[in-house]
C-alpha cells in the first residue's frame, strides 16, 4: 500500500472497519470525492490515455450524465461482437487493441439506455442530482449501475460509449461462484423497481447504435489477412472439439492449419469447445483469430444427464451450434470432431440444407476410449456392448450394467446417425477408413476420400553430427496409449552410453504413468517436458531416429511425418496408419505393435552399425505439405456442392 501511495501522491486510501458490501464501498469513495468520479473494476487493464478520452467524451454534451469505454467483455459495449465476451483478437494485447480502436474511431459517442459498471465515469452534477446507488436493493453487486442509469434517463440524463477508449476486462472474476445467483436476484429486481428496463435494453439491440463502430473495428481486423483469391463456398464453418492455443493435439492443429489457408479465399468462422471451471456450462467466448471467428463454448463435463454428459445427445450445444449457423449462414460446415460436443450437432446442420464434409480424424465414433485402447493397455479388437460397458463406463446410475449397455447402444446409433448426415468422408490413411466401413458406419453412397494430411513444419538447422551415443525421441502426449513404456522398457538393457531415450511431452498428463516410466526408465531415459511449435524442426534435428511405439491405433502419424520432413528416420509399430508411413528401409522401420524386444533388437542393430540411420535417412519419401493438401480439400468442396446442384 505504501506503493501505491508513493506512485500516487493525491490518493486517499479509505479502509472499512468491518465488511460493507460492494456497493455501499462505493458509495462510500462517491461521498468522499466532490468531482467526477470513475468507478473500475479490480480485473481490467487500462490503456493509455483512457482517462483524458472518457473526460472528453464526458464534455462532449451538457446532459451526458454517464460514459462507457468499450471492452471485450462490456456486454452493450463489447467489440468485435455485440453482447458477446471477446478475447482480445490474435496478435493483440490490451495496449495495441486499444490503439486500433482509437485509430477508427469517429468520436460518434453513441447513446446507451445504461452504463456499464466493468468501467464507469458518473459526472458529479449526476450525482448530485439522484443520489448513488441503491444499497437496499443492491447492496451484493450486480444490477446497481443499471438502477443508477434508469433513475438518470427519468431526469432527462443521458448514457453514452467512448467509442475511442477500449479497456480490457477478465470478466466475472470480482465475484466467482456467486455470480449467477447474484445475477438472477439482480435482473428480477431490476424487472420490479423499472418495468420498462428490458424493453428499453432489447429497443437498443434491435437498433444496435454501436454497429457502425464495431463494422470500423472488424474491418480494419479483416484487413490484416485479405481475401486474395476468393473461391466457392464463400463461407465455411468449422466444427471442432478444440482450438490453440488452448489445445495443441494433431486434430486441433490440422483444423488450425486449414482454416489459416483458407481465409485467403472466403468467410471462415469456427465452433469450438473449451474446458473453464471458472465458466458455467454453456457459457461462451469469442475469438477474432487473424479473421476467423472463433466461438468457444464451455463443455467442462458436468452434465447429470447422461446422454448430454457422452456426447450422444446436448441441447445446449444443440441450440448454440444452431444459432451460430444462422448467424453464419455457411455454404458448407466441415466437421472434424464432435467429442466434448454432441453428435447431433451433425443433424442440426443437416435440417438447415448445408452440405457437410465429415472428416473422420480418429476411432472415436467406434470407441469412447477413442483408439480402440482397453483400459488394461492392451489393443481391443473391435467393439462390442458388453465389453465397451465394462471397458468404459458412461455412466454409475444403478443397475450400471444394463444402463451401460444401453448408453453404448445409444451412443453407437448417434453415431452412425451423425455420419449419415455427411456428404462426403475424409481420412487420412486407408487404415482407419477401412475400420469405419468393417463397423457398418459409412454410407456406401456418400463418397470418401483418403487423403494423406499435409505436414506445416519447415525443415531447420543440419542434423546433429553423430558422436557419442544415439539419440532416440519421442514427442507426443505420456499416457499408455501411445506406448512409450515399450520403448523404455526395449531400453532397459541398453547401456546408455550407446543409446538414450528423450522423451518431449506433458509429463503429469498422468502422475501414475509417468512415475511408472521413471521407475523403468533409469539413466537412459530422459523426460524433456513440452516445447512450443516452432521449437519442433530444432528437437527433430537432435535425434537420430524418431520412436513411435503407439499401442493404441493411430490414424495418421503426423509427428512421424514432422520428424521426415526434418530428415529423422522413424522407427514405429506395425499398425494403424503407421503401416503406411513409408515401405521397410525407406524412411526407417517398423516392428510387431508392442514388442519390446524387437524395438530392442532394432535399436542394438543401429549401435552396431549407425551408418543405417544415414541410409534410412537419404530415402525418407518426401510427405505432403499443408498447401498441397488444402487443395485437395478444395476439389472435395468442388465435388459435394457440385453434387447439390
């Protein structure tokens, strides 16, 4: 405090003797100044000159009574979307948002029908002219400011927005768990002592004074990555269970990677989920990622409803994912994944007519362990409603086992159901398709596609110069499914001053699984701990061989196809798409899924002879870019659209 004293030499410090709520605080920091005053929440960043603008914009009509900066999280006064929580857009902080904002403002200062409290400067003449805030009704927060502002507008007040001052604003961290209750007492209240506040608050969303300012805002965002070549469909809407940078797993980053070409040439928005226990279920944020909207909803898996809680049936998501499209209007949604979603999100957009592409990235529709894992680490060999009810339970309600069985029964049918609705398959390997149409789950009159996914990785410094021991790594997530317990259990007897396992990944994904590892491991293993993306050309250049001992089914082998593209051979398991990573000898080698001892036995073949990893390296084919794949993309558009002809 003494700090914030010596910074602020004019600061008066007002300290309560015993707790007195939110409003009766402020109340109290009202009585005590006789100017302007300005109320801020505690979780907001200020940006330069915000002060000086809210004085201007609070001078710029004798009746201005209240003024309110804009922020990503303002409700009436958000931007980019209107009524939305915002994330600042990509590649912006607070300061240089705040900039663009300014930099497109018009001064317009459009009229609100209530301030909001995130930000707030009153001027004193209000105040003294209907007093402050109402302690009685809303002495715990939430609904003040908009009594406050109802009063004013009676006495001929007016409420305007600072069109050319943005703040940034966490939101709902000054009141945490209590915030909804807080907010249903509030709007009731407010419903009771205003009776006109709601139709006044929906007048002004219909009218939306502020759109010309947040059409400023998006345009000069949209100008960042124009449309340069612009193409059919001329909007696509993406579903996908995750987005980065809050999650970095290979289907999240294929979708990443598409839409990022795509914005050269159309409309490109995203439906997402993300997990937030600060967030209620449901509860939503937006993105402006370098043009893309980004809509996150908040799947945190609390649901007491089964069918909801397994992705089988979610009439939140069902009615979010619908208002979206609407809002969207897509000529085309492309699916990549409908875990922490529903699969009925698929009819949702079958009943509006849009054509679908369904990408089919994993074995999830198959599985609810996602890649036909067992629980006890070993391969399963196909579905099955007595054995995935006790390999994965979906829900404890008793009697468990028939509920079980059901829930599976039901799960396999909303899957099959979300698949008919598509228009066209892609895969990435013919291995998974080939298990889809096996399991019944593929119309034969829709078409497929198999087409090997592009690798965005650019190849960095020269291969390391072999000395000493052999580097063997791993990159990928530390949980048994991807088997990285077989290649510390092939290098237990292997001196490590011939041979080490470096292992890249989240090592407390699982605590159990990692000690487990470390146990076995000894000196010739190595947990390195995660790394950023552009840190993966410099990691591959450091290894002789690339390990993928995957136990679960893989779909593709993107991070076997990084370490190629950086000149690693890869050493994998005889299964899933890996098969198809390359022929033996050409590219690395492949040995039984789960065979410790023959990674051992190719492991000690290369310290006998290391010139091998030269020969596999000369002939790893080359795979795919990104561009050249979202072309193909682009002709099975072409196709499905043209088949709706």
């Amino acid at each position: 405090m003494e700090r914030c004293v010596a910074d602020f030499p004019a600061t008066e410090i007002l300290r309560n003797d015993v707790r007195r709520g939110f409003v009766e605080s402020v109340n109290l920091g009202m009585r005590a100044s006789s100017r302007d005053v300005v109320l801020l929440n505690s979780d907001t960043v200020v940006t330069p000159r915000w002060l000086e603008k809210l004085l201007d914009a609070s001078t710029s009509s004798g009746d201005v009574g209240t003024v309110t900066p804009l922020s990503n999280h303002a409700t009436l006064c958000s931007v980019p979307r209107a009524f939305e929580e915002n994330l600042l857009p990509t590649g912006f902080d607070a300061i240089s948002f705040a900039a663009l904002v300014e930099r497109v403002s018009q001064r317009a200062y459009p009229r609100l029908p209530t301030g909001v409290g995130v930000c707030l400067y009153i001027r004193r003449a209000l105040l003294d002219d209907i007093g402050f805030f109402d302690t009685e009704h809303f002495g715990l927060g939430y609904g003040e400011e908009n009594d406050f502002c109802m009063r004013a507008l009676a006495r001929g007040w007016l409420h305007v927005a600072d069109d050319a001052t943005f703040i940034e604003h966490a939101g709902h961290r000054s009141f945490g768990a209590s915030r909804a209750a807080l907010q249903r007492s509030a709007a009731a209240t407010l419903s009771r002592l205003h009776p006109a506040y709601m139709p006044t608050i929906a007048a002004f969303m219909r009218a939306d004074p502020l759109a010309p300012v947040r059409q400023r805002i998006s345009a000069a965002l949209r100008a960042r990555r124009p449309l340069t070549s612009p193409r059919s469909p001329r909007r696509v809407v993406h579903l996908i269970h995750g987005w980065p940078p809050f999650q970095h797993a290979g289907t999240e980053l294929y979708a990443y990677w598409l839409v990022r070409r795509q914005l050269q040439m159309r409309e490109v928005s995203v439906f997402g989920r993300m997990a937030d226990p600060a967030r209620a279920q449901n509860e939503a944020v937006e993105l402006d990622d370098e043009g893309a909207r980004v809509r996150l909803v908040t799947n945190n898996f609390v649901q007491r409803d089964p069918f909801a809680r397994n992705a089988i049936r979610d009439r939140g998501f069902e009615r979010s994912f619908a208002c979206f499209l609407d809002e969207e209007r897509p000529e085309l949604v492309h699916i990549h994944h409908l875990a922490g979603h529903s699969f009925s999100l698929a009819r949702v957009a079958r009943r509006r007519g849009i054509p679908i592409v369904y990408q089919i990235q994993d074995w999830w529709s198959l599985c609810a362990r996602v890649n036909l894992f067992h629980r006890n680490w070993q391969r399963c060999s196909g579905p099955g409603l007595s054995k995935c009810a006790e390999c994965a339970p979906l829900t404890k309600i008793a009697p468990a086992p028939l509920w079980n069985r059901a829930l599976h029964l039901a799960r396999w049918r909303a899957a099959r159901a979300a698949l008919a609705c598509a228009d066209a398959y892609v895969m990435g390997s013919r291995f998974i398709g080939d298990d889809y149409v096996r399991a019944g789950l593929l119309s034969k009159e829709t078409p497929a596609f198999v087409l090997p996914y592009g690798v965005d990785i650019v190849r960095g410094p020269e291969r390391r110069v072999r000395a000493g021991a052999l580097r063997f790594g791993f990159v990928g997530s530390i949980l048994p499914h991807k088997g990285l317990h077989v290649a510390v259990e092939a290098f237990r007897e292997i001196n490590p001053t011939q041979a080490t396992l470096h292992a890249w990944g989240n090592a407390t994904a699982s605590n159990e699984y990692t000690e487990m590892l470390r146990a076995r491991g000894g000196a010739s293993l190595t947990l390195e701990g995660t790394f950023a993306e552009e840190e993966k050309p410099r990691i591959f250049a450091s290894l002789d061989a690339l390990l993928v001992p995957s136990v679960g089914l893989e779909s593709f082998g993107l991070a076997a196809r990084e370490a190629m593209v950086c000149g690693a051979p890869v050493i994998a398991a005889n299964d899933g798409a890996l098969t198809e990573l390359f022929d033996d000898g050409a590219g690395g080698e492949l040995f039984p899924n789960g065979d410790a001892a023959a990674l051992e036995a190719i492991v000690r073949r290369l310290i006998e002879r290391p010139a091998l990893l030269d020969e596999w390296s000369a002939r790893i084919p080359k795979p795919k870019s990104v561009d050249e794949h979202a072309a193909e993309i682009e002709e099975v558009y072409e196709r499905v659209l043209a088949r709706r002809r």
